[in-house]
C-alpha cells in the first residue's frame, strides 16, 4: 500500500500523484561540536541547544500516462508554489512537518519522459507538529497545564483584558501595559501585536515564554479574563 504524500493541504492521489519513493524516517539530533584538549584522549562534545532543518526527498509519478505532460506540469508547480498550508504529512498519521523551501532536483518534463518519474525535496524544520492538537483555554489566574511533547516548544498566546497586566508562564514573566481588548504573543515569530495586528512591542516588557516539557505553571496580575493558548507542541 502505497503512503499517502499530503501537502499545501491537498493530497497528491488527487493530482493523479502517487510515491514511487519516499525518504526514511529522520529523527531529530541536537547540532554538537567537538573539541580537541592538548593532552587529554578523545574530544569534549559539546552539545548547542539547535537542531538542523531536515530534508525529505521523494520520488513521484503519475498514475495517468495518457495525460498531457505539461498539463501535468502545470498541475505540479501549483501544488508545490502556490502555497497556501505549508504542512507536509507523509506515513505518520495526524503528524506533520512544515516546510521552509521546495527543491525541485530535476528537469521535471526530461526526467519524466526518460525515467517515468521526477524528484522533489521538501526542507522542513527540525520537528513534527500534531495535526489535532487542540488550542488551550485558561480561565484560573494560577493554572497548571503540561506539554506532552519531547522539547519545550513556543506558543502563540492570546490575552484576553485591559490595561497594563503581566504574565508569568513558570520562570518568565512578561508585562504588557496599555491593552485593549486583547493582545498576541507569538513565542516563535516574536511578535506582540494589539486586536488590530499593529506591533505593540513597544509595551512589552520582559521576554517571550516558552513551554516546558511536562508541567507548565500560569499565573497573571491585573484586568485579565481568558488565555487563549495554541500550545504548537513538537515531537522528535
């Protein structure tokens, strides 16, 4: 049974698009350096808190030969450039990838007349993302919630209340003064934005909070009804 490649939300069966090939399973492995000590045996490895983008290469084809092949072409390069979901799920069912850039290795038209196939590569970030993962709601202004993924991830808060008010996510404690309404933070763009989406940094005070693996405490001070959470858990 062949797997299913899913991406820009469209699965390529619908394209008439199937995997001749498809990369292995990659796990995700901390970037390290090692380092020669003059009289000591071996190296000290010292471990940099990153991970590497990982590359996933398939091999495709078309399950139609009789179509026009710039037709298929065609088809091709709006499913992979016309991006509109940049999630990638391939074998490992409700987790997905997501992708910073497209490589088309070859000539997709010469290869596929020669060999009956083309090869794409996806380069994804470091780690898989649950596709059914459900936004958070706190409404307790001291609250328990736990990340059962395999790293601390980043999240996209959005806070509910007026005026200045801080929030403390276990260590990190982050204060915002002047809200209307509500305010966004987004852990992983970096970004402080008011109701309107304009960029309210300017009254931020303090530094973006992260998600701990396992328990993460919440508490907050001041006018604040409701925390929205999208927790964006990750998966080795």
């Amino acid at each position: 049974m062949e797997k299913k490649l899913i991406f820009n939300n469209i699965c390529s069966e619908e394209l008439e698009i199937i995997v001749v090939e498809g990369p292995p399973e990659v796990l995700s492995e901390e970037e390290y350096e090692e380092i020669s000590i003059e009289g000591r045996n071996g190296t000290v490895t010292i471990n940099k808190g990153t991970f590497p983008n990982i590359e996933k290469s398939f091999i495709l084809t078309t399950i139609n030969l009789d179509q026009d092949i710039n037709l298929m072409i065609e088809k091709i390069k709006t499913w992979l450039f016309k991006i509109k979901d940049n999630k990638l799920l391939y074998a490992i069912p409700n987790r997905y990838n997501i992708v910073k850039k497209i490589v088309i290795e070859e000539d997709i038209k010469t290869t596929f007349e020669e060999y009956g196939d083309f090869k794409v590569k996806f380069i994804c970030e470091p780690f898989y993302y649950d596709l059914l993962e459900k936004n958070i709601t706190v409404t307790q202004k001291q609250t328990n919630i736990y990340n059962n993924g395999d790293f601390a991830s980043s999240p996209r808060v959005i806070i509910y209340g007026t005026g200045d008010f801080q929030i403390t996510i276990n260590d990190t404690t982050v204060q915002i003064n002047n809200v209307a309404e509500r305010v966004l933070l987004d852990s992983k763009l970096f970004l402080c934005l008011d109701k309107d989406n304009n960029n309210k940094s300017i009254d931020m005070i303090g530094n973006f909070p992260l998600l701990d693996k396992g328990k993460n405490t919440i508490t907050w001070i001041g006018n604040i009804t409701k925390l929205d959470i999208e927790p964006r858990t990750i998966y080795r």
